[in-house]
C-alpha cells in the first residue's frame, strides 16, 4: 500500500505561512512539484502514493464524482486549484519559478493538455523564470511522438524515463509492463519533439539480476546518449509486494555487496562515456543537465508540492497533503488547505538536514555546518579514505559506497 503520512502538527485550513517563513520569500529559488498519484499497474517495490484504477475503486466513495475515470479526468482542475491556493498563501510578492517537477505516479498518463495546463497555470500565477528547468517523469509506454511534441510545445524542456532495466526477466520481477526496446525509441522522439534535456532512471540489485545483466543495462542506456543518468539500489520497502515476497523466501533481499559492485560498475561506465557525478546516485553529461530541480530539495530551496500526499518547504516550514485524491479533491473543492499537517524545522533540525544532504553533493559540504563533533571526525574519514583532503567535505568514490556510515560519523 502507499507510505503513511508523519502525523506533525495541525496545519491551519487557509494554509498561512508564519511570518519568519515568508521573510525573504523571493530572494530563495522557488519550485513546485506536481504530483500524478496515477499508474495503471502497481510495481512491486514501489512504496509511492499512487493508485491504480483498481485501487481508486476500492478506495472511493461510491458517488460519480468519485469514479476513477471521473477522478484522473478531473485531477488537472483541482491541481490548478491549489496552485492558485498557494499564490494567495505566498501573497502578492514577485517570486518567478525557477523549476517544474511532474512526478509520480506517471504524470503522462493523463493527457498532454491536461500537463501543460497546469504547467500554464503555474505561470499564470507566479511567472517561470526565463531558464525555468520543466521536468516530468513518463514511462517510456504512456508516450508517443505526438505527445512529446505537444509537451514540449506546452512548455516542457527535459523529461526523465523510467527505463529500469533493459533486460525483460529483471523488468518482470520489478514489475513494470514496458517493452524495453522502447527506450531508445522514445528517446529518438523526445529528441525529435525538441526536448533540451533527456534522463534516463535505472535501478540496480533487483532478485535475479546478473551482472551481465547491469551490464546491459548500462550499455543500452548510454546507446542511447542521454544527457542524464539516475542510477539507485534497489530497496525492499515495507509493505510492498516485493517486502512480502522476500519474506516469504520467493525471492532473495538485495546483498550489500553486489550493490556496491554494480554501483562501482555504473560509476566506471558512465564515467567513460562522459558522465560525471553530482549527486551519489545521479550523473549528467554537463554541469547545466544536472536536475536543478532536485539540487533544489538537496539545498533546502522552497518548493511548493501540489497533489496528494505531495510535501512542500517554505522557510523552514514543511507540510505535507492528504494522500488519497478523493480526500484531496474533497479539500480542494471547498477551497481549504489540503495540508495533512505541518512542521516547523528547529535551526538545529535544518543544520542535521543540511549535512544528510549536502555531504552527498559533488559540490560537498561546507564544513562550518558540521558541529565540533563533526569536524573532529573529519581526519578519521580522510584517513581511512572517505573523504577528500581538505574542504567542503566531499566524498571519494569508496566514501560514496559508504555515505550513510560517513553520516553516523559527521552526526553522532
């Protein structure tokens, strides 16, 4: 089933911001995330806030308004609705947006008006940055070349496919339908259509897959000149078919050190062809095709999360939607916040966020973040060849395969 929400604090039902997290709301790069909690089949592994149209029936109310072809069809309404909300929560100040993330969930399974009408909302509201990155997510068989032209018409400069794997056996056990000879033809349309930038998503240590496997999958993308690479571990989430499947013995759990191997592997091979990293999991071909939008989230930026379940981060002030879109569009329509609930991070709270995050940055860690604590152990992880010399922190390749244990070290 979906993650569960943190529970937090209230969040009041006009959704206004104290003051101390509007001060300087317009000097911070602004983004919005748009969340499509729709799919049309569930992936094993997949821990997300999304529906299938099963589960939409099941989970709704048995009025039409509540109907799953009625709900995706009318989703694009309430998300330019809340976008509208957060223009009268931020008020009237100028704060062009500078990133455009439609995530999921497969946003291109509703129609490419529907997309692009909610991206026009956007800047009907706030303006886009003349460089604004607009970024959705697709899988490579919910698009066809008239689609990717008309999102790129509508606005849309870089798209990320979720390729996976290249090999049919491993897609089987993540579950996911397409036929991986797609790839590189949605790839060739995306650049036909006039896309800027195009990523490709990989996953690595699935139950079964070889190392010739990985190899192959790497090979393929790369065949495919993408400008970006995310390349992440698998993770066996709780409450996912996979989670019930490994402890049931059906399948094996990932093991540490074939993960690590295959990281190494795509490291080596993406680094050949050009890449380079900038993130632990994440490789682009030149500085500008790094995902700003994500370096956003890994700076601590403000953003605005439109959807269900979607989070949002303004000033030091987090808060997150009700998951189910019934629920959602519920709040939408009597025009109150969809807000779940609310925090508001301690100074304390957003130093151990900026060291979670930024020590995994290329661009490093500023060291005056780090505590005493932190900065003593700085010797240790160079010495046993974590990190480099000197500052910001920045982890070496074997500190890579280890960041979480260099995290323990700088956050006691």
């Amino acid at each position: 089933m979906p993650s569960v929400l943190p529970e937090g604090d209230p969040a009041p039902a006009d959704g206004s911001l104290p003051e101390p997290a509007l001060a300087g709301l317009g000097d911070r790069p602004l983004g919005f995330y748009v969340h499509v909690p729709f799919c049309s089949v569930r992936c094993g592994y997949c821990d997300f806030n999304t529906y299938t149209p099963g589960e939409l029936r099941l989970g709704s109310r048995p009025t039409p308004s509540a109907q799953p072809d009625s709900m995706t069809a009318s989703y694009a309404d309430a998300a330019v609705a809340e976008i509208r909300f957060a223009r009268s929560v931020l008020g009237a100040v100028d704060v062009p947006v500078s990133t455009v993330f439609l995530g999921g969930g497969t946003p291109t399974l509703l129609p490419p008006a529907d997309l692009v009408r909610m991206l026009a909302a956007i800047d009907a509201e706030f303006g886009l940055a003349d460089d604004a990155e607009v970024t959705t997510e697709s899988n490579p068989d919910s698009v066809d070349l008239a689609a990717l032209v008309a999102l790129r018409e509508g606005g849309f400069n870089r798209i990320s496919f979720g390729m996976q794997s290249a090999v049919p056996h491993v897609l089987s056990v993540l579950d996911r339908t397409h036929d991986p000879r797609r790839v590189p033809q949605v790839v060739a349309w995306a650049r036909e259509a006039g896309f800027d930038e195009v990523s490709l998503d990989l996953i690595y240590g699935t139950p079964g897959e070889s190392g010739v496997d990985w190899k192959a999958s790497l090979d393929a993308a790369l065949a495919c000149e993408p400008d970006h690479v995310s390349a992440y571990a698998l993770i066996v989430e709780e409450g996912t078919a996979l989670a019930r499947q490994v402890r049931r013995g059906v399948v094996p759990m990932p093991d540490d050190d074939d993960l690590a191997d295959k990281y190494l592997a795509a490291d080596d091979a993406l680094r050949a062809a050009g890449m380079q990293w900038y993130e632990v999991s994440n490789w682009a071909r030149r500085p500008e095709s790094a995902c700003r939008h994500n370096m956003a989230y890994w700076t601590g930026a403000d953003w605005w999360g439109i959807g269900p379940g979607a989070h949002s981060h303004v000033g030091g002030v987090r808060w997150w939607n009700v998951k189910h879109p019934t629920a959602y569009a519920a709040r939408i329509g009597d025009g109150v916040s969809p807000a779940h609930a609310r925090e508001t991070l301690d100074p304390e709270t957003r130093r151990v966020e900026r060291v979670l995050l930024e020590s995994r940055l290329r661009a490093g860690l500023p060291a005056d973040v780090l505590d005493d604590t932190g900065r003593a152990a700085l010797p240790g992880l160079h010495e046993r060849g974590l990190v480099e010399p000197g500052e910001p922190v920045v982890l070496t390749t074997r500190g890579r395969l280890l960041a979480d244990a260099v995290v323990r070290d700088l956050l006691p």
